[in-house]
C-alpha cells in the first residue's frame, strides 16, 4: 500500500516532469466528476439508441438515411458484441420451429425465400470500415467488396438453411445485388457454405430502378406462378418481406445499420 507521503511524492514529481501549461490544463479536470458524467452521458446515449433500435427494426422509424451520429458507438457495441449474434440466433430458431411445423406437400413445391445480403451473408467487415453504416453508402467501394467474396455466414442463418433443407423445403434467393455480381456472389455463397440452393434471382436489366419491395414482390409473384408454396421468407429489410406475394410467414432479421427502400 503507497503511503501518503510517497503519492506526494510521486505528484511531485509528475508535477516537476510535465510542463506548466500542461499540468494546468490537466489539474484543471476534477477526474471523479469528469468520468461519472461520462458515464451518464453513455447511459443516455445508450437508452435513446436502444429505442432508436427498436423504432428503425419495427418499421416505426420508415426510411432513414444514416445511424444517428450518437449511436454510432451503440451500433458498434450491438454488432460486434454478443447482442446481434443472439438476436439473429432467436430469429433463426423461431423460423426453424416455424418450418417444422409445416406440413410438406411432398411434391417438392415447398419454398423458403432468402435475401443474402445481411441475411445470409454478413458484410459486417465492410461495415466495420466504414463506420457502421454511419456514412454515407459508397456503391463502388461496396461492389469492390462484393467482388472479393469474402463475406462470411451469419452463423445462425447457415443452420437454419441447412435445417430447412433437410425438411425438404426447396431455398430461392432473392437478392437486391445485380446480374453483374452473379458469379461474385455464388462463389461467396460456396466460400462461407451455402449450396444447393433452387435458383438465384439477381435484379436483371429490366429491374434496374424499381424499389425492392416492387422489384421481390414480382419475383415472389412469377415463383407462386410457377406453383411455389412460399411458406417462409427470411430478409433484414422490411423491403424483403412486405409488398405482395408475401410468404406465409415472415421473418425480419437484425440490422441497425442501414435501410433500402
Ligand atoms: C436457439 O436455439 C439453440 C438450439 O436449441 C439454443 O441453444 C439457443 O439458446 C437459442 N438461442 C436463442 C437466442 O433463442
Ligand atoms: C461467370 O462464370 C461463368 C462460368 O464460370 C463464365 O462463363 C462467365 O464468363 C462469368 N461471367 C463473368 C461476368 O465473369
Ligand atoms: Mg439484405
């Protein structure tokens, strides 16, 4: 245990060392007070962005652009902590229950449909880059991350697609990348573990421009056409899951940091 004498010491000698200007400026800060209003500030920031979270994840919030600059910290804790890795698994275990439940017709007409991107796949290490969705979106830094498929699988959601293939449900993914990215987007399919899947629709020249609710409710449309039973549909947009030609049941995954119309 110091004695008082040798921290008087040890001041001192802090004192002596560092330069008048400077240790005024740092004598100047009560350190107790300082950090416990910190502290009260992250609590703050903390609450109002648990609620923000909740708000863009139910649709409350509608469009939005960027995370708010004061939860960028938030969303930083939320994905790379336990917290997104937990929700996702929740996610996955209510779809999986979901699809067990189903009866199969058998007559291999049993869909499920998977966005990728968030879904399946989790560019999260492109996101840690560039500030958790806090900036604004670069679509040619992003495509060059695509190229590199690289992505690794949301672990959660590589269970459940295998799961429901074993049940027998036929997989259709339906991603917002385009045409262009096909072969990029397979061959990181493949590296982080996803195959068999039925067919994968990517936006085609004549869905250039369309929102992706319109542009996946018209390929949701054209499968049901073809006789599909889409009994689930798993997407982190609301745009995956909402217009028309809705699955049965639906599934919205996290993703606090960003949002496509
Ligand atoms: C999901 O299911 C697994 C396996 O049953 C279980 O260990 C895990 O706790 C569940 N996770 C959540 C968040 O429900
Ligand atoms: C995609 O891969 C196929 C088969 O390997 C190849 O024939 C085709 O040229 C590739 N397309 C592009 C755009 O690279
Ligand atoms: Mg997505």
């Amino acid at each position: 245990m110091a004695s008082s004498s040798s921290v008087r010491l040890l001041l001192l000698i802090v004192l002596v060392t560092i330069p008048a200007s400077l240790s005024h400026t740092i004598l100047q800060i009560p350190p107790n007070r300082h950090a416990s209003e910190d502290r009260k500030l992250r609590a703050d920031d903390n609450l109002f962005c648990d609620s923000w979270r909740f708000s863009v994840e139910t649709n409350d919030a509608g469009t939005w652009d960027s995370i708010p600059s004061r939860c960028v910290g938030f969303v930083q804790d939320y994905m790379t902590g336990s917290r997104y890795a937990s929700d996702s698994a929740a996610v996955a275990n209510f779809s999986l229950a979901f699809g067990q439940a189903v009866k199969l017709g058998g007559d291999g007409k049993d869909a499920w449909v998977f966005d990728i991107d968030e879904t399946l796949l989790s560019n999260l290490p492109y996101y840690e880059a560039h500030g958790f969705g806090s900036v604004t979106f670069d679509e040619e830094a992003f495509d060059e991350w695509v190229d590199l498929a690289e992505a690794p699988a949301i672990p959660a959601s590589l269970n459940l697609y295998k799961g429901l293939q074993r049940l027998g449900f036929k997989i259709f993914l339906l991603t917002g990348r385009s045409e262009f990215q096909r072969n990029a987007t397979v061959k990181n399919l493949l590296y982080s573990g996803y195959s068999d899947w039925e067919r994968l629709l990517l936006r085609g020249p004549s869905d250039k421009g369309t929102l992706a609710t319109e542009y996946k409710s018209k390929k949701r449309a054209e499968l049901i056409t073809e006789g599909y039973r889409l009994h689930g549909s798993s997407g982190d947009q609301w745009s995956d899951l909402s217009g028309f030609a809705v699955a049965r049941r639906s599934f919205k995954l996290p993703n606090p940091m960003y949002y496509i119309a």
